[in-house]
C-alpha cells in the first residue's frame, strides 16, 4: 500500500472530525471514530495530533477556512446591496449544500464556550474580519459613500442572518422549503437595507452629449417645413 504524505492524511483526519462531530457532537467524536472514518490506524491520528485539542484546533481552522473561501467565492464587487445579498444568499447556500459544516460549527462553538481561550469568538472574529472589507470595497468601487459604522452594522446583519437560517436549516433540513426561505431572509436583508442604505450618496453620472448631427436631428423633428 503506497504511504500517504503526513499532510493529506492530517486533512483527511481533519474532514473526518467534522463529521463525526456533526453526526456524535465534540464528545461523540472519540479519536477511534475519527480514525476508522478516515480509514487511518489510530496511532496515525495520534502522530499527526499529539491531542484531541490539538485536532480540534485544526478543526477549527479548517471550518474557518472554508466559511472564508466561500465569502471570497461570493465576492461580486458589484455595490453594497448587492454584494450583502450576494455574500448572504451563498453562505445560506453552502450551509444547505454541507450540513455537516453547519452542524459541526455549532458543537464546535457550543464546546469552544466551555473550555478556555477564545476559540469561538475567533470563528466570528475572522468571519467579519473576512466580510468587511468585501463590503466596504463594493462601496467605494460603486462610488457609495457608506460610513464604517453602517458598513459594520451591515456585516453584523449578513451574519446573524445566515446563522439563524443554519440554525433553522440543521432542524427541519427540507430542502424544498429552504429555497423560499431563502428568499424570505433576504427580503429581510433588503428591508434593513432600504432602511439604513437607501439615502446613501451615489456617484452623478453626467449626461452624454449631443453630438451637432445629434441636435440638428433633434431640431427637424418639432421645425415644420411646408
């Protein structure tokens, strides 16, 4: 059997801890169930993480790696309000499409609260330290002048939104349904949006102007020649 490098066998231990954390919870996912879903001898698993906590950490990154290669998928540059229905419709999207991200998350943060360290609060730190400066870009590259406090609020919104939604998602998982309310929680987004972004200045575009055969033509139109 051909040897697998240490580090493809650490990510394949890492996604197999993901879902064994959503299928059993932190404390269900003993190092043994982990070991046999990714098909590694558990002294491997021990090699490639001297602890549980150390696995964990890694978990950790990996599920924050992911949440930020999806903000940067979803990343339009378009302006603001379309960039946060944008960011809010995919990240909506992807908790459908990987249940066991969404429910691994909330184990995760639920046993990060308990222990020591800031384990949780870093998943969110890094979220808004992700989906900030996407929003605050497609601001300034739409010419929208939006104060950083709105910009924050914004960020704050997007994600609350998509972490209720999650929530309601691992519960109920129907598929059917989650298409309308996806659409439901972005018409919220669009409200607060119309609210708090809707006199927001915005560049004036000058008019175009008539070239002399523009205006000659414009003139033959209301001129009578009998």
């Amino acid at each position: 059997m051909a040897r697998i490098p240490a580090t493809e066998r650490r990510a394949e231990l890492v996604a197999a801890a993901v879902r064994m954390i959503a299928a059993h919870g932190v404390d269900g996912a003993t190092t043994r169930r982990i070991a046999q879903d990714a098909n590694a001898p558990l002294a491997t698993l021990h090699y490639c993480f001297a602890t549980k906590e150390v696995l964990f950490a890694a978990v950790f990154e990996y599920v924050n790696a992911q949440y930020r290669e999806v903000l940067t998928r979803n990343d339009v540059q378009v302006d603001v309000e379309t960039s946060a229905r944008t960011l809010l419709r995919g990240v909506m999207e992807w908790y459908v499409a990987n249940p066991d991200f969404g429910a691994a998350i909330v184990e995760l943060i639920s046993w990060a609260q308990r222990q020591e360290g800031e384990q949780a609060e870093m998943v969110y730190n890094q979220a808004f330290a992700t989906m900030r400066p996407i929003l605050d870009a497609a601001a300034t590259a739409a010419g929208q002048s939006v104060d950083p406090k709105t910009i924050d609020e914004l960020t704050y919104i997007v994600s609350t939104l998509s972490d209720g939604f999650a929530l309601n998602w691992l519960v109920f998982a129907d598929r059917a349904a989650a298409e309308s309310q996806i659409e439901l929680v972005l018409g919220v987004l669009d409200a607060w949006m119309a609210a708090n972004l809707g006199d927001v200045p915005r560049p004036v575009t000058p008019a175009a102007k008539a070239s002399p055969e523009d205006a000659m033509r414009s003139l033959a139109t209301w001129v009578s020649v009998d």
